[in-house]
C-alpha cells in the first residue's frame, strides 16, 4: 500500500478521494443473486442503500428501538455480499425467532445508549442471537449509530492498525474477537480527529472511515490480481519464445528389464517337476463353491 493512503498519513484530501469512490466500486460488484430481484434490491448496490440510508432511517422513526428478523437479514446478506462468503450464516441467523431478534436489538441499543456510547457491552448482548458473532454485531450496532459505530471489515480493519512485514499487512489474519474490535473502534476514532482537524472542523462519521478502508483494500486487491495476471502473461510470452511452434519432445520408449538368471532358473524347475508316484489330491472349498463338501480325486503312476 502506498505510505500517502496509510491510514496514519492519509491527507483530507485523498481521503475524501477515496471515499467518492465508493459507489462506483459497489456497483463495479453489484450482480442480482436471482432474476426474482430484477430491481437490483438483491445487489450489492441495492443491499448497501438498505444499510446506510433505509435502515438508519427506519430505526430514527420508532420510539421503541429495535431491528426486525427481515432487516437483520437484509444486513446479513449486504455482509455476505460485501465480504467473504459463509454459506451457514445465513441459515444461522434465520433460525432466531422474529420476537428474539426485536428483543435483542432492543436491550442492545438501550444498552448501548445508557453505556454513553460504549459498544462493547451492546455488543455481548447481540451475539446472544444464532449466527451473531463480534463482526455482525457491530453491522448491527452501525445502522443504530452510523456515526460512533464501525462495522468491522476485513479491510477497513486492516487498513487502521496497518503492520508491516511477511504475514501482516492485507495478508493479516483476523481473529474477529472482542479484544480486536476494541482496537479497531480506538483506531478508527484516531483517524477521525486528525482528519477532522486537518479539514477545519468537518464532520467525519466513523462509516466513513470504515468505507474508506474497504475501498483501499479492495483496489489493493485489484492491482496485486491485474500484476500477477502480467507476470503471467510474460512467463507465457518467455515460454513461446524458447518454443515457438509448442512442439512436445517425444519420450523415450522405456526398455523392459531383463530377466535374472534366477528367475528363469525357477521357471524351468516349475516346468520339470514330476508328480509323486501315488498321490490324492482334493480341491479346497471356496464362496463360489456354494460351500460344496471338496472333491477327492486319485492318480496312479503307471511303472
């Protein structure tokens, strides 16, 4: 990553940049999941207006706050849709009952609105739900305080407690616990009050930051496949020179091995063996047989 897109470093006016370019990345991502969602509800793009504007909206409205089953879904697939792919977390999450998800989102925000703003305890509250860990809660705590909240990304994570070296950086494992979201929302309060005070005062909301992130790491991405792919292309390219016309050298025939003069010597000694002069031979029971009593034969040599 570049040192001027470092989150440390980042100036207002790259960081605004960044974050202009964020429609444009959606909807670069945006595919219909079915041809029932003809409306582009079901992309990326229509998922993501649900998250940051519908949502939010619809929450301001109620007196009693809280989320419903449907629009935790909502969020659940926009996180799918936005990140990797986890096939059992949708059917997790759609297990909880319509009563317990409007519960549990309810004591969560009241708790988070008694705790000044405190995430953490809202959050412990919201992995009670099946399918909720650390990150999908906080998806679920943004849309209530898009402004204090991040959701906590891959990318957006990576990008405010950046590291170098081997294992660290975009190649960072994550371990998605309490402790780590924790640094996280610390970081990302960082990043806003240097950019806020570099602006003159603008507001900064803690989603834009997290938005910005995501954008960073997702371009990253695209420019490490798009140099791979040259590296390829010119391994290929080196490769018809050394041979142009792709002919295959034929192999050489493989030379059967000679047989040992022991191995031949115990040939002949089968061959030559006589049999005894009176002998009774009986053939052994096998499945096949049908377990048929064996049948005994008698040879006699003639002197």
């Amino acid at each position: 990553m570049k040192l001027a897109l470092r989150a440390e470093s980042i100036s207002y006016t790259d960081f605004s940049n960044t974050l202009s370019r964020y429609p444009s990345l959606i909807a670069s991502l945006s595919k219909p999941s079915s041809s029932k969602q003809a409306d582009g509800s079901d992309t990326l793009s229509g998922l993501d207006e649900y998250r940051v504007q519908v949502i939010p909206a619809e929450l301001a409205k109620l007196d009693k706050k809280h989320l419903t089953k449907e629009q935790v879904e909502l969020l659940i697939k926009w996180k799918l849709k936005h990140g990797k792919w986890r096939p059992r977390l949708a059917s997790l999450v759609s297990s909880n009952s319509p009563s317990s998800i409007e519960n549990t989102t309810h004591d969560a925000f009241a708790l988070y609105s008694a705790k000044r703003g405190a995430p953490q305890p809202a959050l412990n509250v919201l992995t009670r739900l099946s399918g909720i860990g650390p990150a999908s809660a906080s998806l679920l705590l943004s849309v209530y305080d898009p402004d204090n909240v991040p959701f906590f990304s891959d990318e957006a994570f990576k990008w405010v407690t950046w590291e170098e070296g081997k294992g660290k950086g975009w190649d960072r494992r994550i371990s998605y616990n309490n402790k780590e979201y924790t640094l996280f929302v610390e970081a990302v309060q960082e990043v806003r009050k240097r950019l806020e005070s570099e602006s003159g005062g603008k507001s900064i909301a803690a989603g834009d930051v997290e938005r910005a992130g995501w954008v960073i790491g997702k371009e990253d991405e695209g420019a490490m496949s798009s140099e791979n792919e040259v590296k390829e292309g010119i391994k290929t390219d080196e490769s018809k020179k050394r041979n142009p016309k792709g002919v295959t050298a034929p192999r050489a025939p493989k030379i059967p091995a000679k047989e040992s003069s022991k191995q031949r010597g115990n040939g002949e000694k089968s061959q030559k063996r006589k049999l005894p002069t009176s002998a009774t031979t009986t053939t052994p029971t096998t499945k096949e047989d049908g377990g048929r009593e064996p049948r005994r034969s008698k040879r006699t040599h003639n002197s």
